[in-house]
C-alpha cells in the first residue's frame, strides 16, 4: 500500500508539473493526448474511491495479477469510454482546470487509500479483492501510466525505480516468463505491453516469449 501511494504521489506530481503546451502533446497511448490520459487518471481516481468504499463480505476471486484483462489487441480507438474520455479533456479547455481536478480527487484517493484495511474485501467490476491486492494492483497502473504521460515530454521525472521493479515483475508474472535482464523496467514495461515494439535484436532477445505479445491490460 505504501508502494501505492508513492507511485500515485509521484504521478500527481509530475502532472502537476507539466506546462500548458505539453497538454497538447501526444501521450504514450495510442490515439491520446496527454490532456486526455490526465482527464482518464481523474476516471481512475474515482473508480479508488468507489472501489475503497464498496466492502463485501465475499471471498476474493482476484488478486493484483489476475485482476486484469490480458488481450493481444491494442484499443482500436472506438470504445465508448474512450471517445467519452476524449471529448470530456476538451471540454475543460485550460489545463489549469485539469489539473485542479486531477490534484482535488486524486489527493482524496491517495487519503483514502493510506486509511484503508489492506485486509478488507472490496468488490469492483464483479471481482473481489482484498484492499491490499486491489491498490498493488494499481501500482502497475499508475507507473504504466507516468511512463504515458512522459512518453513524448523531454526531461519528465521517471516513476519511482520501486514502481517499475514491482510493475515489471508483475507484468513478468502475467507473461509467465521474464523479459531480458539487460533490459530496463521502461522498456520491458514498454514492449510488454505493446507501448512500442520491439527492434530485431530485441525480438531475439525475447526467444518464445515474443509470441505472447503485446500483453494488452484492461
């Protein structure tokens, strides 16, 4: 949970520090700007909320691996959240405003989050988590998600060096094999789940391990 809450923390912050003009920049997913993922992390912070204040008294069916969705095609742009979350980032015009959102119910999430039961059951899109498995869960997300932000934004702060080891691990996890030593949590992170694609030489230096990807989460 601690781990959470520095890579969320870490994120805020490099939002935060963003000048206007990156808003307008493309993010590292696919068919976003930036100003769009900021207004999906503000999505994101409602669903921590919902989730930490919906207990179960239900066994867990999840854990903060299986909690996810694992397909091998990236979005293709037409889903109805997605284009929802687009026009909603426009809609907001001064980033400024964005900004104020995200830091208002992100911190509320971040609060919420350090209060929690890691032992308490939480029950979300008709799965069962405990609390704990729930937010390290989202520490995946949220360092995928820094990695998106800064893709195109030269000299952007990196997420916490502890976020990636643990994101990579649980990605290696999901994969069911583990990417190249030589290469760095950003770029197993990156090529794992399709954020970009793998040169010839690192191709090799996937062996079997290529075929099973990208490892698209939702």
């Amino acid at each position: 949970m601690d781990l959470f809450s520095r890579s969320w923390a870490a994120l805020l912050t490099a939002v935060g520090a963003l000048p206007d003009e990156d808003f307008a920049r493309p993010s590292g997913c696919a068919g976003w700007l930036v100003r769009d993922l900021v207004c999906h992390l503000v999505i994101d912070a409602q669903d921590v909320l919902i989730t930490l204040v919906t207990p179960t008294a239900a066994e867990p069916t999840r854990t903060a691996v299986t909690y996810w969705n694992v397909t091998g095609t990236p979005p293709a742009g037409d889903d109805p959240l997605d284009a929802l979350t687009v026009r909603l980032a426009a809609a907001y015009e001064e980033p400024r405003l964005l900004k104020f959102h995200l830091d208002d119910v992100g911190s509320a999430a971040g609060r919420a989050a350090e209060l929690a039961d890691p032992d308490q059951r939480v029950s979300t899109q008709d799965m069962v988590l405990t609390v704990g498995d729930y937010l390290s869960a989202y520490v995946l997300e949220w360092t995928l998600h820094h990695l998106d932000l800064i893709a195109h934004v030269p000299g952007a702060a990196q997420p916490p060096a502890e976020g990636l080891a643990r994101s990579r691990a649980m990605l290696e996890e999901i994969a069911g094999a583990s990417f190249p030593g030589a290469w760095s949590d950003q770029d197993a992170l990156r090529i794992g789940t399709g954020r970009r694609a793998p040169t010839d030489t690192e191709r090799i230096q996937l062996g079997a391990l290529a075929s099973k990807l990208p490892l698209v989460l939702g």
